[in-house]
C-alpha cells in the first residue's frame, strides 16, 4: 500500500494512536482528517498540525456516523483510506447486576458497531479508488482478555474477526484490509485508573504504533501486532489458557 498521497480519514484522531497517527501520515505527505467528539481537542490538534481537516461527530450515534460519511463523500473526491481508531475503555464489574453496564458509554456501540458502520457506508467510496485501504486498531487485549474490562476484550475480539472477515470479502478488489494490534500505550485511554493504581507502566509512546502501522501499510503486511502485543497474538494461538491465567494473575496484583 502506498503511505503518500493518500486521503485519511482518522476516527479519534485528536489524541493518543489516532493524533500519532495523523502526524505520521500528514509527514508522510497525505492529506489527513480526523474526527472526535471534543472540539477543544480537535482545535488543539489542528493548531499543531494546521494542514489537517477536523470535524466533531459522536461517534456513538448512527445519525452521526452517517453525517460522517456524507461530509467525507461530499468534501473529499481522493478519500481512500479510512482508520477506525475510535474508542472507550471501561472497567466493568458484572457481579454488582447491570447498572454498571447500562449506566455509562456504550463500548459495543463506539468499538464494534461504529467502525463496522463506517466501513459498511465508505466501502463504495473506497472502491472508487485504485488502491484503497481500511485500518482497524484492535488491541493486545482482543487476544487475550483482561477480565475486569470484559466489555472491552471482546468489542476488540470482535473487531479482530470482522478484520479477518473483510480482509477476505474484499480480497479482489482496491481494499486492502489491516489491523493494527497495539499493546498497552501511554494515552488518554485509562489514564485515570493507571494513575489511581500508581501503575509505573504507562506503556509505550503512540508515536511507535504510528510507526509500526506507516511500516505495515508499506509492506503489505496485513496484521500487525506492535511490541508486546506480539506475545499476546502468540500464546492466544498457542496456549491461550495458560496466558489467560497469567494475565488475570498479574491484574490481581497491579488490583486492576
Ligand atoms: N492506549 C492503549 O493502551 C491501547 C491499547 C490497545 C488498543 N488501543 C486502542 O487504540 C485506540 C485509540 O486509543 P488511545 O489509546 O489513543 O486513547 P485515546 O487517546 O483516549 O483516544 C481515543 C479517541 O477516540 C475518540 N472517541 C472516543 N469515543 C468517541 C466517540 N463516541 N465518537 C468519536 N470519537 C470518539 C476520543 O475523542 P473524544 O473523546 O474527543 O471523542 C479520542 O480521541 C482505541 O481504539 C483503543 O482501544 C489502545
């Protein structure tokens, strides 16, 4: 896949991946557009990156989703390349009933159903393209799950499968299908709850999973776990009990 003179769309582009990301691929000389619900954040990111095109949409929301895709149909004739980085991490304890579930952010709706939807509604206009390409960010965690953030785990399992799923729909054609496994990553995205623990590990900088995703686009290299996400992939393959014991032992002690 080419990595220059592209039309990006990033969902969650203002912060953490997603903003690594924009940056990556406007030096990389693409154009870029990014998404969000904060406009504060979105202002924040153009004024360091004034060559990028930012709008706010909820991306929780169907109708906004679909505004989404109209403004990319109708402003951006190039755009072949949509990045589904967009998402929410919680904590959910399922033995304290369902009010914990329902009363706060819909994981599912943001993690799985937005970046389905938006690939479901771009997918004629990627199709347009010669060369075309679609980008989902799972996790290390889609692999092997944490069990105090169960909602989480499985929205990134999940969107692991329909990756593997469209990869092979849309194999003969202009859309090229890659995933992009990150480990656990310094950003906005649990921050409070690391804090609260005094987690040391903050995880690695966003920059390199914008690196590794730039270096995967470039080789064709369709699944790309960064950094310890790798082992993650690993043992979920090849002894995926004995890794799930050990990461639920370790976030016993971290009293996740
Ligand atoms: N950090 C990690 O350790 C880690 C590890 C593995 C995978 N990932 C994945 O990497 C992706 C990026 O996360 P991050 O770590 O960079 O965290 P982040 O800085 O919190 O980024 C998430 C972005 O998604 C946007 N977003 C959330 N809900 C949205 C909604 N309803 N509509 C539109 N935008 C929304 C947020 O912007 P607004 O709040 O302004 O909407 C934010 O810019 C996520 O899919 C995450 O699951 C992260």
């Amino acid at each position: 896949m080419k990595t220059t003179g592209n039309t990006v769309l990033i969902t969650g582009g203002a912060t953490g991946i997603g903003f690594a990301l924009a940056k990556a691929f406007v030096s990389a000389g693409n154009e870029v557009i990014i998404c969000g619900r904060r406009e504060d954040k979105l202002i924040e990111a153009k004024r360091s990156l004034p060559q990028i095109h930012t709008g706010v949409y909820d991306l929780s929301k169907a109708q906004e989703r679909d505004l989404l895709c109209d403004w990319i149909a109708s402003d951006f004739k190039n755009f072949n390349m949509l990045v589904n980085n967009a998402g929410i991490q919680r904590m959910l304890d399922f033995t304290r009933g369902a009010a914990d579930w329902l009363s706060g952010e819909d994981e599912i709706e943001i993690n799985l159903k937005a970046p389905v939807h938006l690939a479901a509604r771009l997918i004629p206009a990627l199709f347009k393209q010669k060369e075309a390409a679609i980008i989902n960010v799972s996790s290390g965690l889609g692999f092997i799950p944490l069990a105090t953030m169960p909602v989480y785990c499985a929205t990134k399992a999940a969107l692991h499968s329909f990756s593997i799923s469209l990869r092979h729909q849309l194999r003969n054609t202009s859309i090229k299908v890659f995933e992009v496994i990150p480990p656990m990553v310094d950003t906005e995205l649990d921050k409070g709850a690391r804090e609260d623990r005094g987690q040391a590990n903050r995880g690695i900088p966003p920059g390199e999973v914008a690196s590794a995703t730039i270096t995967a686009l470039k080789s064709d290299q369709y699944e790309v776990a960064v950094g310890m996400a790798q082992n993650l992939v690993k043992s979920s393959r090849e002894n995926p009990d004995a890794a799930f014991k050990i990461m639920n032992r370790w976030s016993i002690v971290l009293a996740l």
